[in-house]
C-alpha cells in the first residue's frame, strides 16, 4: 500500500454524503446507489468518505471496499489532471506495453492507480482500447499514442507538464 | 414439507424438497469433495470443487447449492464430472504457493487433501502467483495472501457469525484477494482476534503467530523458571491432534505430555478460573446490593472484550472488572507463588496453553501486568502445544500426570468455563451458596447450557430474582447487546463469549476440515467432555476449593474483592475506534 493523503471531511460535505445515504438508506440494495451518488458528489471515495458510508448505513468498511474496488466506475482516488491510460491488453502486451507503463510510473514517481501529489496525473491500466494496429498504446485524456518505446515516453510527458 | 424422489449414481433416495444434492447424497454414503462450503457459514457455490450432474440439466451444477427436484437423476462421479473438477483443482493449485513441507498446515489442508484424492499428480500449466506479502501486523493471527484461495469461508465466519466483517474480497477476477479494507493489515482494523476466520480456512493462508520457539528457548534455558498453566477447554480437544475421537476429556495425557516437554511446573487455569468467581461473584453481590451498574457482564473472553472496546464503549461500565483467568493466574505465580518459593519474579516466565487467539493480544495489553512485568508471556493455542508434543515425539496416549500443587485440583465450577453458559453456572453456584447461607445440592443449571445462541433464565437466589442471559459468538453478543441498550430487556448478569459454543471452539483449538465439521456438532461434543469431568469432581464449587480459600485468601489477598485482590487480579478497559 502506498501512502495515503488523508482527506479533511468539511461539515457541509458531512452533511450532503449523509443526506445522500438517509435517501437510501431504507432500501433494499442501498450500497451501490449511495456509493454512486456519493462519488458523483465528492469526486472519488477515499477512506473517510466509506468510513461515513459505512457507519450510516451499517455495512462493514471491508465490505464496502470490496464493492467499490470489484467495480471500475467507483475509485478510490481523485482522478488527476491528465489521465494516462497504458493498454494491458493482450496484443499491447506481448509488444511491451508492460515496460511502457513502468516508464510512465518512473518518470511521474507513482504507481498504477495513483495520482501525483500536485493532482496532475493520475496513471490506470486499462484493457484493450481497440487499437491493436498500433500496439503497444497509450492514451492520454482521450489522445491516443501508438507504437511506442519507452523512449517516447520523457517527451510525451514533457508535453503534458509544459502546457 | 414434501418428500421428492431422486437417484444418485442410481441409488434411489427420498429428502425433503429443497434439499442441497450434497446433502441427499450425504444420506446415502456419497461422498461430494468440497472447498468453499461451510454448513450455515459460507454457502455461495463460489470453488465447482463439488460439482455434479444432473439429468437433463445443460451445465454441471454445484451440489452444495443445488436444490434436489422430484426425479433428478444425479451422477456424482462421471467422467465429465471428475474432469471438471480435476481442471478447477489444477487451476486453483497452479497459482497457489504450494510449499506443503514447510507449511504450518501440512496434514491438515483441505486443498492438500483434495489433490491427493483427486490424484493429482502433475500440473500441465504454472499460473501466475499472487505476490502480496505476510500480513504480521496483528499480535495475534498471520495472514499469507499467497495461499489464499479466495472461498471466502474466513468472510463468512468473520462477517456472518461474528458479524464484524473485517475482512472481505477485494478488486475482481484473478486479482480478488481477501483483505481488510485498503490494504490495511489484520491488526491495524478493528479485528477483535477470535480467530474463528483461522479455524474456518481450509488452508494455510491465516495461522496464529506463533510463540513455539520463543517457549523452547525458554524452556532450554537453565535460569529461567517455566510455569504453564492450561484452559480448560484445551483438554476437550486436544486430543484431536493425536487420533482421538472429537469431546474426549484428555487430560491425564496432557497433563504427561507437557512435563515431558520439560516445563518446571504444570498448572491448571481452572484454579485461576476458581478464582475468578469469587472475585466476580462478589463483583456482582456488590452491584447487586449497591445498586451498581447492571447487567454485570463477564470478562473472561478476550475477543469479546476487545468487541466491546470497539463497537458497544457504552457497555464498558458493565464489563467486570475482573482479568481473565490466565492472567490472573500470571499475576499470582509472578508475586505470591514467587514469593513462597522464593524465587526473583523476573526469572520466571508464564507461560498459557489456550484454545484462543484472542488471547495472544491479550497477553499484551499494558495494564495487564505489573512492575514493568506481563501476568502472561506467552500464549500458546492447543495446537501449537500439540505441534511441541509431536516435535518432542512423545506419544500423548501414552502419557500420563495430574496437575501440581499448590494450586491443583481446581473445582468442577472451573472446568466448565470452557463451555458457553459455563461462567454464568460456575457463578451461580456460588453466589446461591453465599446467598442462602447453605451448602446447595441442587447445582446444575441446565438452563444456560446448550449451544442455543442466546440463552435467558430466572434463578431465584434466596430472596433475590436473577435474571441472566448468555450468548456465544458475537454475533448473538450483538443482538443481545442491542436489545439491551433498547431497553427492551433488562438482565443482572450476562454471559457473553466471543467464539461459538465458548472457549471450547476457539480460534486456538484443533482445525476440523470441514468434511467432519458440516456434519458432527463439534463444540457440544467437546462440551459435553467438560461438563462430564465437572460430574466426577469431588468439589464442584469455586468456594470450596480449599487451596483458593485458604492458600489465596486466608493466607495473602484477604478476602475477594479486597484491595489487594483489586491490584493484582482486576483491570480496566479502553475505549477503541470502530474502524
Ligand atoms: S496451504 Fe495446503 S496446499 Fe498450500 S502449501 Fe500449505 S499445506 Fe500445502
Ligand atoms: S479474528 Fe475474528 S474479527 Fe478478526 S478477522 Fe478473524 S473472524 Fe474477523
Ligand atoms: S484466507 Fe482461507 S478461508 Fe479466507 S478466503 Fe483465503 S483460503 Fe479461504
Ligand atoms: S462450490 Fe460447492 S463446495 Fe465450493
């Protein structure tokens, strides 16, 4: 586990994350719907925020964890300026898209699933993209890099940190 | 209900509708391998390590959840059937961290197990490994995330009996690992230690932390004096590592056994267990007659107390303030029986034999000990016992010894604390004696034995009406305790437990497979044993154990609840965050 910013909870977001659950609250399946709007609201949901889902609405913090890591809309992060997505997907991988993402991760200091300390860039690993002509692909905020070498890598950062 | 009529490998067989194929088949001799299926624990059809075929049924269907229909024509053990099964075993061994040799589980693991059975003799392909490291974080149980197999019976345990739910299933598809919540280790959320997740793992992927070496080195040391001390509920089981049949009372063999292991002296806890009814009893007279804060609430079980500190602080008022036995029992051998036998306390080292996990942390707690001194240095569950015993190659059947004094034989009162109820009988026995002024014959309080998860009874106590209530696992605990604080019912003393059935099926006692736990009642069996030994004392009570009446408070503490007696055997809880 890398180490976690911990997240002030204002009393006004207290207040709205509570109302979103006593709306919920009663009914059957109450977890995903509340998690879902809880995220619509403060961005991502990280400990603080499931702690207070868990406390209102009497469901284990490890059972909530585990909802919202097994599904892929939910995150457990803010989401950074710039998202870089590296394929994982078969064809991308066999041609080395692995040693891509390590780069990404070395340049940027963060691992897959994190977001840099100034909110900049986040990094995830994604399936395939559709786009296995170009293997091995990254995407960045929808712009789409193919072919490429670890080398490309510097530069394709660069562009991003100077804008 | 209605009966259906159904074959299975062409026997022919009646059960009620809805029964599970694994269970009809169970009934006629037919025996179903099975990995992730915990009877009335964990029931999800998640391993297809128990799947068969049914008639005119297009896929395999996993017999632990299928639900038998009037003429299912069921085929257990088909070719495709075993075909499919050997492909689910390989792919679950082929990324599994198989180090049998090594492993705290080798001999007793349902997956180990399994591939011997199922013949399993090569694998055709290597899976990718998981690579999360040892949790080590709690004081009390290890976690090995590379021999998890994700049946999720340690969830169910942690979640549906115990209702905490500190662990569960984390990420999806081949990454889902069991864990606490964002990676957290086991002792960094609010675990309370039970171990009833370790005892339902059919593998080795949560074990205790183990103090085996810690004692031989102790043991091997010639400055140090090594004073064990047993529960009772260790001598119900432990026979279970040596081949003896499940609720036999072993404890001449024990008691054999562990002299042989080369510890100084031999001590029973229940005489610690005697001493903590009178300490308790008079609690509970005080509060009784003082109009102190009811219900009095035992404080034997070091899950339960840890429950309570997490998840109902404003119970903490009713815990007694009394130590568990065995740390009581510390605390004497470390002043008074030091003192006696003149020996430095800081030479001697205590060492418990427990059926729990809970009580590794315990052990540890800071107010649990004195003069910068622990009560307790190590715990040991029964198996790690038995693990020493079998490493000494003694042969436990064979053995034989009693308990030494001074402080031997205890009461029957103390052997029953290892069996739910069994705290709140030893209590009554007592405080009826004190009450009343007499010598009662009528001691046996059937209504708070049994395995029933909440147990309620009025004992008319000379004068006095109690009302009491029991409950074991703390998922009965909650229930209880909620109906309490709603004020919907209101009690003078409770019992509460934090494992199911009591100590005698604790987190620290022998692992039965499941193959014998879904269909043998295991903690009435080793109940059972308990309250048979209880029968064959010649003193039953707590107050008539002379070497407590007279050794302990004539000669040293004075009377129970002096202040003496609050020094050295009571203690004091903290309140503790809920996540
Ligand atoms: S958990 Fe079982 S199969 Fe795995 S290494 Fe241990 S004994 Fe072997
Ligand atoms: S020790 Fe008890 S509380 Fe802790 S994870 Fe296991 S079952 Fe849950
Ligand atoms: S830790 Fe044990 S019981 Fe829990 S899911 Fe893994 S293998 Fe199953
Ligand atoms: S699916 Fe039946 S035992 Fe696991």
């Amino acid at each position: 586990m890398s180490k976690r910013r911990t997240v002030d909870i204002t009393d006004q977001q207290l207040k709205a994350i509570n109302d979103i659950i006593d709306k919920y609250k009663d009914m059957q399946g109450a977890l995903i719907p509340t998690l879902h709007d809880v995220q619509e609201y403060f961005g991502y949901l990280p400990i603080e925020v499931q702690k207070i889902v868990s406390e209102g609405l009497g469901i284990p913090l490890a059972e909530i964890y585990g909802v919202v890591t097994f599904y892929t809309q939910f995150s457990t992060q803010p989401k950074g300026q710039y998202t870089v997505s590296v394929c994982l997907g078969t064809a991308c991988y066999v041609k080395g898209s692995g040693k891509i993402l390590e780069k990404f991760e070395e340049i940027l200091g963060i691992k897959a699933g994190e977001v840099t300390d100034d909110g900049m860039f986040g990094i995830e690993a994604c399936r395939c993209v559709g786009a296995c002509g170009l293997a091995p692909v990254a995407m960045i905020n929808g712009e789409v890099y193919g072919r490429l070498v670890q080398a490309d890598v510097q530069g394709i950062c660069d562009k991003y940190m100077n804008e | 209900m209605s009966m259906v009529n159904i074959t299975i490998d062409g026997k022919p067989v009646q059960v009620p509708e809805g029964t599970t194929v694994l269970e009809a088949a169970k009934q006629v001799g037919i025996d179903i391998p099975t990995l992730c299926y915990l009877k009335g624990v964990n029931e999800i059809g998640a391993c297809r390590m128990c799947l068969v075929e049914i008639k005119g049924a297009k896929a395999l269907q996993a017999a632990c959840v299928y639900p038998v229909a009037e003429g299912n024509e069921i085929y257990t053990a088909s070719p495709v059937v075993k075909e499919a099964r050997r492909i689910n075993l390989e792919l679950l061994l082929s990324n599994h961290k198989r180090e049998c040799l090594t492993c705290v589980r080798n001999k007793n693991c349902e997956l180990q197990t399994l591939a011997e059975e199922l013949n399993i003799t090569d694998l055709e392909f290597e899976g990718e490994k998981c690579d999360l490291p040892l949790d080590e974080t709690s004081p009390s149980l290890v976690r090995d995330p590379q021999k998890c197999i994700a049946c999720r019976r340690c969830v169910a345990a942690c979640r549906n009996i115990q209702k905490i739910g500190v662990i569960d299933a984390v990420n999806r598809g081949f990454t889902t690992t069991i864990s606490p919540a964002f990676g957290l280790g086991l002792g960094e959320v609010a675990c309370v230690n039970c171990g009833q997740c370790l005892v339902a793992c059919p593998v080795g992927a949560i074990t205790e932390q183990s103090s085996i070496r810690q004692v031989w080195n102790a043991i091997a040391d010639p400055d140090k004096v090594v004073l064990v001390q047993t529960a009772p509920a260790v001598r119900a089981a432990i026979g279970e590592e040596f081949g003896m049949p499940i609720g036999t009372a072993a404890t001449k063999q024990m008691v054999g056994a562990m002299l042989g292991l080369g510890f100084d002296k031999v001590f029973d806890t229940d005489t610690a267990a005697d001493l903590t009814i009178l300490e308790e009893g008079t609690e509970l007279l005080q509060r009784l007659q003082n109009g102190g804060k009811l219900p009095l609430i035992t404080s034997c079980s070091p899950g339960w107390i840890k429950y309570c500190e997490h998840y109902y602080p404003d119970f903490l008022d009713n815990l007694s303030s009394c130590k568990s036995p065995h740390e009581m029992f510390g605390a004497v051998l470390k002043t008074y029986y030091a003192e006696k036998n003149n020996i430095d306390p800081s030479k001697i080292v205590t060492v418990s034999i427990m059926p729990c996990t809970a009580k590794k942390f315990e052990a540890k707690r800071p107010e649990l000990g004195d003069k910068g001194l622990q009560d307790v240095d190590y715990v040991l569950t029964t198996r790690e016992l038995a693990k020493m015993i079998r490493e000494a190659r003694i042969e436990f059947t064979k053995c034989e010894g009693e308990f030494e004094s001074p402080f031997g034989p205890a009461s029957g009162a103390g052997v029953i604390f290892g069996a739910t109820g069994g705290v709140m009988e030893a209590a009554l026995r007592t405080v009826a004696d004190i009450l009343t002024g007499q010598d009662l014959q009528d001691i046996e309080y059937h209504d708070v034995r049994g395995l029933q998860g909440i147990k309620e009874a009025s004992v008319k106590v000379g004068d006095l009406e109690v009302k009491l209530a029991v409950a074991h696992g703390l998922g009965n605990a909650s229930a209880l305790l909620d109906k309490i604080r709603a004020g919907e019912a209101e009690y003078h003393f409770v019992e509460i437990m934090a494992c199911p059935g009591g100590c005698v099926n604790g987190g620290g006692q022998p692992i039965q497979p499941a193959r014998i736990r879904n269909w043998v009642n295991i903690p009435q069996l080793r109940g059972q044993a308990l309250y048979e030994e209880d029968r064959n004392l010649p003193i039953r009570k707590s107050h008539k154990n002379p070497v407590i009446m007279k050794n302990l408070y004539e000669d040293w503490l004075g009377e129970p609840g002096s202040e003496q007696a609050h020094h050295l055997l009571h203690t004091t809880y903290t309140a503790r965050d809920k996540f």
